[in-house]
C-alpha cells in the first residue's frame, strides 16, 4: 500500500470486510466468500488448523445465523491489516451447538493491488455448556 489509512478508515475497512464475509457465509454465496480469502489462507478453531479448503467446507456445513458483534479492534503493518472482533451467534459444529455467547475472533487481511485477501483468521468458539 502506498500510504496507511487514518484510524478512522482503519475501523471503517476492517468492519466492513468481517460483516460483508459473515453475510456470504449466511447467504451461503461460497463463490463470493472464497474471492475474499488467499490461496494460502490458514483457519484455526476449536478443530485445530486448516487451510482454505478444509475452512470452506466447514464453513459450508455450518448454517449460520443471526449474528451480532462488538468491539472491534483495527491495526495496520505495511500491506496487512489485523481485525480482532467479538462476534455472537448460533453455530454448529459437526451437529452440535457451540456456544451462542460472544467470542473473540480474529483475522488477517492483506490488501493486493485491486482487493483486500484474508490470509489468516482464528475462531476462538468454544462447546456449548452443558
């Protein structure tokens, strides 16, 4: 990047891309959410790491719905920009219910010439309580 964007942009930007991939994800617009991340992008959850594929097929399986989040957190390194999130909502992982309460995530994005690219993203859910 030429020259970094004020704070102001910064949380602009870094809100914008974090809502706009959790809309694909529940309008289950896969095409448009795989544009949005890195040939090499890592994923890491409860699950442990995997990369894009592996993410893409979870995420396929995930049927997500209403969310709400909080607190972001926008910074800046070079051509990188770093967003950490709280986010709430019903999920499920292979069938069960994780945890509606807010959990902090995390991602990476790196801006190429025309777009921003996720190149890593880090899901701090936990199981639901018993």
């Amino acid at each position: 990047m030429e020259q970094e964007l004020s704070q102001s942009e910064l949380a602009e930007q870094g809100e914008k891309l974090e809502r706009l991939s959790v809309q694909y994800l529940q309008d289950k617009n896969w095409d448009a959410l795989e544009k949005m991340l890195d040939p090499a992008c890592q994923f890491v959850g409860m699950a442990g790491a995997c990369d894009r594929t592996t993410a893409m097929t979870l995420m396929k399986g995930m049927n997500l719905g209403p969310v709400k989040f909080k607190d972001f957190l926008v910074t800046q390194s070079g051509d990188n920009l770093i967003v950490s999130f709280w986010l709430a909502a019903d999920e499920y992982h292979d069938g069960k219910a994780l945890s509606s309460d807010y959990s902090p995530r995390l991602s990476v994005w790196k801006k190429t010439s025309s777009k921003w690219l996720c190149i890593a993203y880090a899901d701090l859910i936990t199981p639901k309580s018993s």
